[in-house]
C-alpha cells in the first residue's frame, strides 16, 4: 500500500523522510514553507540532496507537496489573485526541483464575484502556470467541502476546470474523504462509495484520480464543515474506510493522511494498515 502522512518539515525536508520511517509509511506529503505566509523561501541545493538521498535510501513510494493556504485562484481581487499565481508558480517550481510526483491545490473562493468568473480564473491560472513552470510533477486539483464560496465542491465543478485547463498529462484528481462527505457525498455506505466511485469513472475518469487525503469527518453530511477526525473515530465509520482502501478500483492508489498528529505512535496509520491487512 502506498501510504504517507501530511509531515512537518521544521529542522529542513528530509527530516520528514526520516519521520514517514519511524511511523511506518512509505510516503510524504509536506509543505515546502508556511502554509500561511507569502514570505518566499527558496530550498537550497544540499537540502534538495539530502532529501533526495534519503527518498532513494528508505525507498520512499511517493512524496507531495501541498500549496499555501493562502492561494486563491479564483478571486476577484486583483492583487491577491496575482499574489496567488506568483505563489503557486515559485512553490510549484521548487516542488520540481525535489523531483515531487505531486503537487495538491484548493480551487479557492469566488468571493464577492461570481461562481463562473471564479472558475474562469481558475483555469486561466493554471494555464498561465503550466505555460511558465516546465516539470515533472503532476499538479492535483483537491475537492473542498463546499463552505461558503469554495469552489469544487463537486465533481461536476471539478471535471469544468479539468477539461477546461485541458492538459491531463499534468493534471490530476485530489479527493479529500472529509470534504467529500461534508460536500454531500455519503460515502459513509458502501454503496455510496460503489456511487462516488462510478461518477468519478464517468465525468473524470479513475485513471486521473491520483491521490486520497484519508480523513475522517468530525461533522456530519453535508454539513460544508471541514474538521478532519482520526481515522473511525469521525462520521464516516470504520468499516467504510476498510471498504474503500481495499475497492478493487482504489487499491493501488496513493493514500495520504491529513488527521491531528500524534505524539509517539501514530494510531491512525497502525489503523489504515490493520485494515489493508499490511
């Protein structure tokens, strides 16, 4: 199973590969900065290195890399649109350079605007993106849980930005389990996992489907709350999790964990492997 946690990076990159070690995973996902300053911060060659050393040396599946949470594609305001593109590009940019399979990004919020100019931003950025960041890393567009303005709540909104943007070859599919159940989707059946996984097959196809933040959910459906919960202990349920990581559609799929951190062991990935039966 290809299995990370969202890890912090403090004491430099690749002290978060040692960390996916001692908890028992074989993936990452990290930020490369805070997630809530505009302050750049540029990676220097050696820590580059010596993460790259140790991805090669633990034998690390996958490593991702999360944006800022301050990026928003999709307002209105000028400055901070423009703020938000020179962000993605730079962090993007540093992601390739950490030879990074993926790179996860929220849509953001209309604001003030108009869910359709929001969207239209949207794609425009990620063009403009593409056009001036030339890697190998995949750039996934995450679904959100739908609360106020948040664009990508579902999948239709999804598969728009997708086709729009129209570069599959470096465009991929972020689920995030909570958001998906806060947005409306009751993925706390088996059948309606059976359901997500036939709508995903045929507006944006599983093929494109990369990764899956597994998170519980704190709040109930439909709710538009994002409040990740430890893995069973949320409204989605044990049994649903079990289902879905073993779904011969989704076994093979890169599954990340974005649930409160632990001190010591870390019960949510002893959980997720208790499951998978690893």
């Amino acid at each position: 199973m290809k299995l990370g946690r969202h890890l912090s990076i403090s004491g430099g990159i690749d002290k978060a590969i040692d960390e996916a070690v001692r908890i028992n995973t074989n993936s990452v996902q990290i930020f490369t900065k805070s997630p809530r300053s505009w302050k750049k911060k540029t990676i220097d060659k050696k820590e580059i290195n010596k993460t790259k050393e140790k991805i090669d040396k633990y034998d690390i599946k996958k490593l991702v890399v999360h944006s800022s949470y301050l990026v928003n594609l999709a307002s209105p305001d000028d400055e901070l649109y423009e703020k938000s593109k020179r962000e993605l590009k730079e962090d993007y940019y540093q992601a390739g350079l950490l030879d990074t399979d993926f790179y996860v990004f929220h849509p953001g919020n209309y604001v003030k605007s108009s869910k359709k100019e929001g969207i239209k931003r949207i794609i425009d950025a990620v063009k403009e993106v593409f056009n001036e960041v030339d890697n190998n890393t995949k750039l996934l567009i995450e679904n959100t849980s739908g609360a106020g303005t948040e664009i990508g709540s579902n999948l239709d909104e999804l598969k728009n930005i997708m086709d729009k943007v129209d570069n599959y070859n470096r465009m991929g599919l972020c689920l995030d389990l909570c958001h998906l159940f806060a947005a409306g989707y009751d993925i706390s059946k088996n059948d309606g996992i059976d359901n997500l996984i036939k709508k995903i097959e045929d507006k944006i196809r599983l093929k494109n489907l990369k990764l899956i933040h597994l998170n519980d959910s704190e709040f109930g459906l439909n709710t538009n709350k994002d409040r990740h919960a430890h893995i069973g202990e949320g409204k989605i349920g044990l049994d649903n999790f079990k289902y879905l990581i073993n779904h011969e559609k989704l076994k093979d799929l890169l599954y990340i964990i974005e649930t409160p951190p632990y001190d010591g062991e870390d019960e949510d990935v002893k959980t997720i492997l208790k499951l998978k039966g690893e």
